[in-house]
C-alpha cells in the first residue's frame, strides 16, 4: 500500500501552487465578516497548520477550499480549477481530490465501519449505492486495506457508533484515503479526543499524508501540536492572515502572539466592564432586605 | 432516576410546581374558554343527560345478551372477510408508504429541491391527512364500483398524510455531520442521501409504516360500510338484517386478529426503535450465546477478508423480516386480484371520479349541510370530553410509577387492550344497533376510542414525569395523593393539554364519517349524495369537512406550539 503513485506527480505542474486564495472575504448573510482579505499560495507537499482563536475563520477557510462555502469576493483555486465560481460538476471533481476530515468525523453511526470507508469512494462511482453488497469487489477489498491501515480492520463489520472516538476519527481517516486525494483538509480532527487518542490520529494522519505524499492543512487549537510537524504556520484573526511563518523558524511564544494579541483586546474591555461591577454592587442590600 | 444526581437545592427548587411561561397567555386563555364553551354547547346540543349514558349501558347490555348463544355457521365467510381486510390494509399501507417516501424528501427542508416543490409537497400531505378514509372510499366506489380496490386507494392516499408527515420529520431530524462529510468526498445529491439519510430514517421510517399498519387494518375492518370490501360489509349486513347471533363470529374474528397484530407490532416497534437487536440491555444465557456466535462469524469473516457482511443475528433477522413482508404482499396481490398492470386506466378514473366533484354545490342542500356540521362538532366535542373523563381513572391506573401494585397495572392495560381490538365505527355499529340511529350511540362509540387512546397517552405522559419534584415534595411528609397532585400533575399537564388537542381533531375528523352507519352527523348526508349521485354536493360536504378539520389541526399546532 506504501507504493507512491509517480503519475500523480506528474500531473502537478511543479510552479504553480496548489492551493491560492486571492483577495478572498466572506460575509455570511446574517452580516458576520467571517474572512477578511485573505491571500494565501499553498504548494504541492506543503504541512500547513492552521492557528487561530474560536470564531477567527479557521473552518470557514477549509469550507472554501472544497466549495461548501463560496466566498463573497476573492478567487479560491485548488488544483487549477477555480472553485469559488466553479460548477457543480467541477467542484465534485476537485472534492474527489480532497480528504476532508472533521471534529466531529462524520460517519453514519448505524452503518457497519466498512460502509463508512466505501462511501469514500461514491466521487468515483456512478450512481447511487446502499449497503456493502452495491459496491464492486476491488473496492471493497481497498476499504478493508484502508482499515487495515488505520488499524481497525476487526471493527470492519461493527457498526461505527459502537467505536471509540479516536477510532471514530481513524475510520473517518480511512474513508478520505478511499478517495486517494492529493490533498488533506483536517479541521480540528482531535479536538473532541482525549491526548492519547489524539497524539495517535495525529500521527496517523501525519503518516499517511507524508506516504500519499498529499498536501495537509490541519486546523489546532494545541500550538505545541502544531509546531511539532507543520513546515508551516499560518495564524488567523478576525478572519485575517496574522501570523505566516516557516515552522522551523517560529518560536512557540510567536505563535502564541495569534491568541494573546487577542487576549490584550479583551484585557481593554474588561477595564470598561467596571460599570457592570457596580450594578452588582447593590446585591448585599438585597440579602438584607430578606 | 436523575434525581440522585441532583443536589438537595436545587431538588426543592425543581420540586415547585412549575407551569409553562406563557400558560397564561391571553391567547391560551381565549382559546381555552373558547373549547369549553364550545363543549358545553355540544353538550347541550346533542341533548346529553347522564340517563342517556346509562340508557345506553343497558341497552347495549341486551344487544350482547341478544348475541348469545352465538350461531358459528358463517365463520368461515367471516374468516375470508377479515383476510380480504388484511390483505388490504397491507397493500393501502405499502401504497402509502411508496408515495410517501419521495414526496417526503420533497417535503423535508434539508432535501427538498425548491421552495415551490416544497410547498406543493406538503400541500399535498396536509390534504390526504384531511380527508377521511372512508370518505375517499365511498367516493372513488362511484367510479372504481364495488369491491376493494376504492378502500385500498382510499387507505393508501388517506395515510400519506400521516406517513408523509413522519417521514418528512425524520428526514429532517438526521444529523448533518455525515452528509457534509459524505459530499465532500465529491457525491452527488442522490447519492449523499442514500448513503446518509436513507441508514438514519430507516428503522423510524419502518416504524412508522408499522405503526399505520395497525392503524389502517382497523380502518380497512369498516370501509365494507361504503362497500370497500372487507369484513365491515359482513358486520354491518347482519347487524342491520337483525342476525345478531350471527354477527358475533365476524366481531370477535376481527377484534382477534386487530387485538394480535397490534400486540406483534408493539413488540417489532419496540424491537426496532429501541435497538435491542445489536444490543440486547439483559444478557441472559441465549443472548450472550448469540452475541458469542455474532462474534465468531465476524471473527471468520475478517480472518478470510470475506467481502460480504457476515450473517449475523440481526441481519438474518431483518432479512427475514423483509421476506415475510415480501411474501405477504404477494400473496395479498394475487388473493385481491390487483390490477397493477391496468393501474393507469384506474388512475384516470381516480382523477375523473375527483374531477366530478368540482364545482361544488353549497347550495342545493345548503341546510342539510349546515345542521351536520353542527352536529358533527358537537359530537366531537362532546366524545372528547366524556373520553377524557373515562380514560383519566384508566390512564393513572395504567401507570407504573403511580400504581405500585402490577397486578392493577396490567389490569388496566389489559382492559385498554381490548376495548382498543375494536374499531370505533364497529362499536358506533353496535351501539346503533342497540339504540337505534342518532348522534349518542355514535357519540359514545367515538368516546370509547378515545377513552382507550387518550388512557394510553395518560399513562405514558405520567410515565415520563422526573422523579427528583416527587421525591422533593414527599421528602417534605406528603402523602402519596397529595405528592401526585403537586409533583406529578403538574409536569404531565402540558402534554396532557396538546394530546387532548390532538383527540379533538381526531375526534372531529372520526365524527364527520359515524353518519356512515347512522351515528349522527354530515356523514349520512355525504353517503347518501353519494348513493344518488349528487358529485356536486358531495365536493361541497368534503371541502367543509376539509375547512373544519384542517382549522382544528391549525388551532392544535397553536396551542402545542405556545405551551411546550
Ligand atoms: N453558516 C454560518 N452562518 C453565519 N455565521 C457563521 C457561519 N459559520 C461560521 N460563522 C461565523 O463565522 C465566524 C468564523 O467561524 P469559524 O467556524 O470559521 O471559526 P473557527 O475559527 O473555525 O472557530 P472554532 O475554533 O470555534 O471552530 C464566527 O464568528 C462564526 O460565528
Ligand atoms: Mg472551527
């Protein structure tokens, strides 16, 4: 299974990068300025992390990438195909390129795992499919190669919500590798994980994307996390580019400067909070009274 | 049960009585001196007494002393008519559920593809729900004649508004999560649902077919009344024709066979919405046997990478379940004879025999039409109320919680049972027989179904009550009575409110179809416009059952919406 896939390779057309945001913003329509002017070139082999404090852009970012999310103005393109104005048939295209890994995985609970990991390759079949049985041979002998990989190849025939979290997570990793994608979008893929468990999908995704020789963003919140294996950081705020740096490069009290600059932010109003301080003020007259 | 976790603050905190916010809405207000006056109204309209309740009793009484000794030479005609019933309620409930299911992804807000074709789509739903069954069947018996075929169409398009509406929630209620994830792989629309929604809805979804099987079979035991087939035309003819000796082999086959079936599909229900089948909650000695066996199969089936799912026991189970269905659907197709090949030519008389009822005549029988409806809302009214006052006794009876002793309990669930394996427009045939024609036999007939209904709910809804308010309130010295009316009533009340809110429409719709067999109300009229023929008329009487009906249902989804 460790066999890289040359042709793939040379598809790529080695300058150009992969991914490229140009001037993109979104508005969602209930007024929040979720991306503000963000520019962004990703190349071929890149580990990008993504950092940033909650409500700072970071899933709304990866959305884009694959076309559930359209920006409002800006250019998304991923892979030469422009997805932000891209037809429903293109955007399937670039999706089938895509591992797109969640918090929250993602997986139909009372469907076996080996179903979950088949779904995976609906982008490449015709039609639509229900049950093991509906999908071809070979490609249910991949799957089972698939959970083999991640480790999970007994739970095969188990439903999946009788599976543990980070197992969760690893069948979810399973059916992205269904689709073979050159590139990986992992949003928080550990956040509802206990350290043990995350520290074990991290490193499973880490692992096959270097082997697949894909293209990973991960979002974080644990920057020590990110630190330990991106090539790169990139920092978000108020849906703004903050922090762009080479990771071999960047110390960690850098890339804590993302979340403290906001924590300074919040340090100001709390200087105004006062007033609400002395509203409460009155509460020992109220005790009295009774 | 939760109450063990909550701290002895907040127990006598949450022990309060506590009522809705806005239960004193003036709204809320108007509309419920609107219901009770209204009742009042009915009460006195209908010429109510408690005499004629007990009047009623005993004559009743002498009709089932009258039906003894029983006379069993036509058993087995009886026994055909009920599997004729069946058949039929099986076919119109697999009809329903066929239409139901794309106009169901149609109605759902997270599948629907346009507004407009949402809003067609549960336009549609909203209208076979108001219709009542026998109302389609007598209709669609002008140009479909005699015979079974109008009562399955009429089952099969009248339940689409249950099912539909069922169907359409449970698509709604499925988790994003998989289907975003799913069609970022790069599916397609149909595809995403297939293999997202379709595993989510689907052990509601048979649930719910379930559950209108149930339903429709009582449904499918009186359309003979209308000649729609089935065992009803049997009860009603030796009712009418005075063979009471007679009548109580088709009375008692078919309240057997509602009263078992009921009984299975409770336990397949139970079975498929509570999930036992992969995970049984006691393990005894044949359980862990099979969970054992489940295990070995998957265990070989890993080990040899076969690439089909291993028989398991709950895939054998379900695959059984799906060929018996299978198999009784076929062999109901071929015993009714349907038509399935010239169904076009019966659809184009469907849309005619509907198209004749336009336009509608309000005023040919203007009068008639009026004093019906009144009579109608009466009896709806008055069978909830006297329903209510019946089943509230059943219902605490019927409640675990409340009754310590089982023996009672199961008593009073047996007893519900029972009076539930008949159809209320039977019993309101009895009741006719024995009382003669008018809107009390059918009033009481229609109370008794509610009764056992609304018991039942009773006895969930008190089921359902936290414990942490009971054991707050008794921990203050209590006693078990005074506990119940302080802790207990109070939580099951909302409920309690929008499911008699709910008996109140069914009663109303039950009501407009007891004209049927001479219990009272615009039913008699609409069949004998149909006997003669008079279409315009008929449209007319259904689109006021139609305004009425659907008015009710806006009110209750109201008064739901404001109080829970
Ligand atoms: N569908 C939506 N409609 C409206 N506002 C949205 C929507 N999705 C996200 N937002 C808003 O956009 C902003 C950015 O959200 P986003 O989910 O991208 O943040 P995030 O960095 O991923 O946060 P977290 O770490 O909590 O996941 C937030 O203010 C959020 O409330
Ligand atoms: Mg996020």
């Amino acid at each position: 299974m460790q066999v890289s896939l040359p042709t793939r390779n040379a598809v790529a057309n080695g300058a150009d990068p992969l991914i490229s945001l140009v001037g993109v913003s979104k508005r969602f329509p209930n007024g929040t300025l979720a991306l503000d002017n963000v520019d962004l070139n990703i190349p071929r082999g890149q580990l990008l992390s993504l950092i940033g404090l909650s409500g700072s852009g970071k899933s709304t970012l990866m959305r884009h990438l694959n076309g559930l999310h359209r920006p409002t103005a800006g250019k998304v393109t991923v892979m030469g195909v422009e997805v932000s104005s891209a037809s429903n048939r293109q955007l399937r295209g670039v999706r089938r390129n895509i591992g797109f890994v969640f918090q929250q995985f993602g997986l139909v609970g009372r469907a076996t795992c080996l179903e979950n990991v088949l779904t995976g390759a609906l982008g490449r079949l015709s039609g639509p499919r229900y049950g093991v049985w509906s999908y071809p041979k070979k490609l249910r002998s991949e799957a089972f190669d698939h959970l083999e990989r991640v480790g999970l190849v007994n739970q095969a025939y188990q439903r999946a919500d009788t599976l543990s979290g980070g197992q969760m997570q690893r069948v979810a990793i399973a059916r992205s590798l269904m689709q073979q994608p050159q590139i990986m979008l992992a949003d928080e893929p550990v956040a509802s994980l206990d350290p043990e468990s995350s520290a074990q999908v991290l490193d499973l995704l880490l692992r096959v994307a270097v082997e697949e020789q894909m293209t990973v963003i991960v979002t974080l919140h644990q920057v020590e996390l990110a630190l330990g294996w991106a090539t790169r950081i990139v920092g978000l705020r108020d849906g703004r580019v903050v922090l762009d740096r080479d990771a071999t490069t960047l110390k960690q009290e850098d890339a804590m400067e993302v979340y403290q600059r906001v924590d300074k932010n919040l340090a100001q109003p709390s200087n105004i909070a006062q007033p609400s301080n002395i509203a409460t003020e009155p509460a020992p007259l109220a005790l009295r009274e009774k | 049960m939760s109450g063990a976790h909550v701290e002895p603050l907040m127990q006598s905190r949450v022990a309060r009585p506590v009522a809705p916010k806005n239960w004193r809405h003036p709204t809320l207000l108007a509309i419920f001196i609107g219901i009770v006056a209204a009742t009042t109204w009915s009460w006195l309209y209908l010429d109510m007494t408690l005499l004629t309740l007990f009047g009623g009793l005993s004559d009743l009484g002498n009709l089932l002393a009258y039906m003894f000794p029983p006379i069993w030479d036509n058993f087995p005609e009886a026994l055909r008519a009920t599997i004729e019933t069946i058949w039929m309620a099986l076919i119109g409930t697999t009809l329903a559920v066929t239409l139901s299911i794309p106009l169901a992804f149609l109605a759902a807000r997270n599948t629907t593809p346009h507004p407009i074709v949402f809003a067609v789509a549960r336009a549609v739903i909203t209208l076979t729900r108001a219709i009542p069954t026998l109302v389609l069947a007598a209709v669609f018996s002008i140009s479909l004649g005699i015979g079974p075929f109008p009562g399955i169409i009429a089952l099969g398009l009248h339940s689409i508004g249950m099912i539909g509406k069922l169907f359409t929630e449970a698509i709604e209620n499925t988790d994003y999560a998989p289907r975003e994830a799913v069609l970022s792989t790069g599916t397609g629309k149909w595809q995403t649902i297939l293999s997202t929604i379709v595993p989510q809805i689907s052990p509601s979804c048979i649930g719910t077919a379930l559950y209108r099987l149930d339903i429709n079979l009582r449904e499918s035991a009186v359309l003979g009344f209308v000649g729609a087939g089935g065992v009803g035309f049997l009860i009603q003819t030796e009712l009418r024709g005075i063979d009471y000796q007679r009548a109580i082999s088709a009375v008692s086959v078919i309240f057997v066979t509602i009263t078992l079936i009921e009984i299975v599909s409770t336990r397949l229900r139970a079975s498929i919405i509570g999930d036992h089948l992969s995970m049984p909650k006691k393990l005894n000695a044949r359980s862990q046997a099979r969970v054992a066996r489940d295990q070995r199969l998957i265990n070989t089936a890993i080990s040899t990478r076969r690439l089909t799912p291993p028989w398991v026991y709950e895939r054998v189970l379900r695959t059984t379940a799906a060929a018996t269905f299978v198999a009784l659907l076929i062999a109901a197709l071929i015993t009714i004879e349907m038509p399935l090949l010239s169904a076009y030519k019966y659809g184009d008389d469907l849309v005619r025999s509907i198209g004749r009822l336009f336009p509608p005549n309000f005023t040919f029988a203007r009068e008639e039409i009026i004093v019906g409806m009144l009579e109608t809302t009466a009896i709806g009214f008055t069978a909830t109320l006297l329903g209510l006052v019946l089943a509230i006794p059943f219902g605490i009876l019927s409640a675990r919680n409340i009754i310590i002793r089982r023996a009672v309990v199961s008593a009073a669930r047996g007893i519900l049972l029972l009076i539930r394996g008949l159809p209320e427009l039977i019993v309101a045939v009895l009741f006719v027989a024995a009382m003669g024609l008018g809107p009390v036999p059918g009033t009481l007939a229609l109370s008794l179904g509610t009764a056992t209904f609304m018991a039942k709910l009773i006895g969930d809804a008190l089921e359902e009550v936290q414990e942490s308010p009971r054991e707050g309130v008794s921990a203050t010295g209590a006693s078990r009575v005074q506990e119940f009316f302080s802790a207990v009533v109070p939580q099951a009340l909302p409920n309690l409110v929008s499911q008699t809110l709910y008996m109140l429409d069914v009663n109303l719709r039950s009501s407009t179809v007891l004209g049927i067999v001479g219990g009272g109300g615009i039913g008699f009229l609409l069949l004998g416009s149909i006997r003669v023929l008079d279409e315009a008329t008929v449209g007319a009487i259904i689109i006021t059952i139609f305004v009425l009906v659907y008015a009710i249902e806006l009110l209750g989804s109201f008064v739901r919406w404001m109080v829970e």
